[in-house]
C-alpha cells in the first residue's frame, strides 16, 4: 500500500496509507454478500410466507389481486436498501460500509475533511461503470448480436466487470476509481482504532485554567483534523509536521507562544475542549 501525503486546510501534510486494492475488492466482495443475504431473506420472508404471487390469498375476489399488488409494493420498497446499500451506509457510518468497517478502510475527502452526501453519492453513481459496466452492456449487445450472442459476450464481460475500477486504483496516484476521481474522494487504511477519526473531546479538570481564549477562533471541524494531525505526528516523531501546525495555529490565532510546539498545541486542543464544554 502506497504511503502518500495529504494536505489539510491548515496546510499541514499529513502521512496516510491508501488501502490497497486488495483490501477494497476484499470489502467490496464481502458487501456483495450482504446483500444478496439480504435479499434472499426478504424474497423468503414475501414469497414463502406472506405468499406474494401464490393461491395463499386468492378466494375468487378482488381481494387476492389488491393484497398482492400492496405486497409487490411494500417488497419493491424493501429493496431499495440493497440498490442504495453503499450511498446509505457510507453516509450514516461515516465513509464506512459493512464491509468497509471489517476491512478497516474508510472512505475521505482527498483535503482531509470527511466525505458528505454529495461525495457519497457521486461515488454511488459511479459504481455502474466502475463495476457493473458488463452487465449494462448486454442491453446494448442484443440489437447488435442477437439474445444468444448478445448473452455469450456479455456474459464474458460481466466477469471482467470491475476492470475500470481495478486499473485506475492501480494506476492513479491516490488510488482512486472513476467515482473517486470525480467525487475528489480515497479510501484510507485505518491502522489504528481511532487514527482517522480521533474524536476531538476530552475531560477537562473544573481546575483547569486556560491560556489562550483565541481558540474560539476555530471551528469544531478544525479541531478534529488538528487533533488528528497532532496525535499522528506525534506518535510518529514527526516534528516537522508539529512545526508547521503549530505555525498555522498562531497565524490563525494571531498569537505567540513561548512553549515548545508539542506542548503549545496540547494546551490549544484542552484550551478548545474547556470553552466547549463551558457553552
């Protein structure tokens, strides 16, 4: 897995791991599953036991056709959650799928911030040519080729469906399929439980007395992504990186510290957390 550098907004680069393509097609297989579970399920659940499409209502009335026709309804809306599966459970797990979150890997904004909706749903939209392209190329085979020929070859690119995805995630320089690429979105490899998302709160003693009241000045997202910056830089010895946010913090707060930038920026992140918890 490629080691690559991104830019938060406070123009400090921070080192993060793509996940390799390995990781992505495992997490994608194992939603594919999830699905088609789900699915079986719920053709079970209408078809076996409610009997949608059997003799179980039909008594010779308007009745039987009336309750069938409301069951093909509710069972048509029931499988809108395996058409929408990635949009909506990126977009409530925060860029995670089901199988995303067993991988470890999560999807983000290529500047650092988190993904949101209209990410979310560029890279949804995008999965039919990134993965399914064989499957609607069939559509247009059979005017062409005839049914049979048209099944044949599509048939053999369907199983190549996927390629799209598989050669840009290997060939471009953040690992991103065409959803990605327009989304402005990467799929990161999380090494640690809370490496990409650290949450920003922490106790803060009634005795604590702070030092610096401009930290107001930031927004709750500019604290996660300085949070997240510190603890990784810190735990990787990367002074450099500390060097440069705590650059960009006094420039921000238009302030001038005497501590050394590893403690000034710990300061800064108790500093946010007690006006916080104190509105």
């Amino acid at each position: 897995m490629q080691n690559v550098q991104i830019k938060t907004p406070f123009n400090v680069n921070v080192d993060i791991q793509h996940a390799g393509v390995g990781w992505r097609f495992l997490a994608f297989a194992l939603d594919i599953i999830f699905v088609i579970i789900y699915i079986r399920v719920l053709t079970y659940v209408f078809f076996s036991f409610f009997g949608l499409n059997s003799d179980l209502w039909n008594d010779g009335s308007d009745v039987y056709y009336d309750m069938n026709t409301f069951l093909e309804i509710i069972f048509t809306i029931f499988l809108f959650p395996a058409l929408f599966y990635s949009l909506w459970t990126e977009f409530l797990f925060n860029g995670q799928t089901f199988g995303k979150m067993i991988c470890r890997i999560r999807v983000v904004k290529i500047n650092g911030y988190h993904a949101g909706f209209t990410e979310y749903f560029t890279r949804w939209a995008f999965r039919l040519i990134d993965f399914w392209t064989g499957m609607f190329l069939v559509f247009f085979m059979i005017p062409v080729f005839g049914q049979e020929t048209a099944g044949i070859l599509g048939s053999l690119i369907t199983m190549m469906s996927g390629f799209v995805a598989f050669f840009l995630i290997i060939r471009t320089k953040n690992s991103q399929r065409l959803g990605d690429i327009v989304a402005g979105t990467t799929v990161l490899k999380l090494k640690e439980k809370h490496s990409i998302d650290i949450t920003i709160l922490e106790e803060v003693l009634d005795t604590y007395v702070p030092q610096y009241s401009q930290v107001m000045k930031l927004t709750d997202n500019d604290a996660r992504i300085i949070k997240d910056t510190f603890v990784i830089a810190r735990k990787n010895k990367d002074y450099t990186t500390l060097k440069r946010l705590r650059t960009r913090l006094e420039a921000v707060m238009e302030i001038q510290s005497h501590q050394d930038d590893t403690e000034f920026i710990d300061t800064v992140m108790k500093d946010f957390n007690y006006y916080t918890q104190k509105l």
